[in-house]
C-alpha cells in the first residue's frame, strides 16, 4: 500500500474508454493471523492494477486506509465487532471512477489487551532498534 491524499479539495473522475466496458470489483474480507489486522482479497474484470494502470483503495467503516496496487492487503482494524469493508478503483492519476464493492467482516478480540486467559498483558521488557 501507499499513502496518498487529495488535500486541495479537488477530485477528478476516471472515465472508461468509450466502446470499452466498465470495470468491476468485487472484495472479500477475512480476518488475519494477525492479531488486530483484516485480510482483503479484491478480484476484477476489465480493470489492471499497476502504477501506468490503476490501483485500489480500502476504507474500513469509513475511513480510508490506503492505497494498493496488489489484489490482496492486510490491513489494520480498530476493535472487535462487525466493519464494513470498502473499496473503490482509481486511475493512475488517482481519479476515482465511482466504481465500489462492499462486504462486512465480523472481528472477535481485536484491540483487546488481553489473552485468552482474560488477564491483562504485561510487557517483561522491550527492545528499540535504530537501522544505520
């Protein structure tokens, strides 16, 4: 995924190619093994992912995530319960094309600060790593 914003209030929309047909979308949403993070899988037709191409983003109840350019992301999730999972296609010029799935997964545990034994986690010790 990318970060990427569209801060000066402008928006463009893509338009598909006249003649050619319309892309379409669809997403699934699983949790992961790991903790705190859901799994998208997105799957096309008439639509190529690449940066000359296009991309996808994925916003979870509303909030955007990011942006990607694989048909699959992990991504994180804030708490337990059931999120809508969204996504929409865009060009590489990052207009929108109005085109968007939706699905919804059902999270146990996510954002808890416990074990399974119910009690509460206790950091031992923790390392900090600085790269050269």
């Amino acid at each position: 995924g990318a970060d990427h914003t569209h801060d000066d209030g402008e928006t463009c929309v893509a338009t598909v190619p006249q003649g050619e047909p319309s892309p379409i979308v669809r997403v699934e949403a699983m949790t992961s093994e790991e903790p705190g993070h859901v799994d998208v899988q997105v799957d096309f037709d008439n639509f190529v992912l690449g940066q000359d191409q296009g991309h996808w983003h994925v916003a979870i109840d509303g909030v955007a995530l990011g942006m990607f350019y694989l048909p699959e992301a992990t991504v994180p999730i804030n708490g337990s319960g059931t999120h809508e999972i969204m996504v929409t296609l865009s060009d590489a010029e990052h207009c929108e094309y109005g085109i968007a799935a939706m699905t919804t997964v059902t999270v146990e545990g996510a954002g808890d600060d416990h074990d399974d034994s119910g009690q509460e986690e206790t950091v031992i010790t923790s390392l900090e790593v600085h790269p050269r």
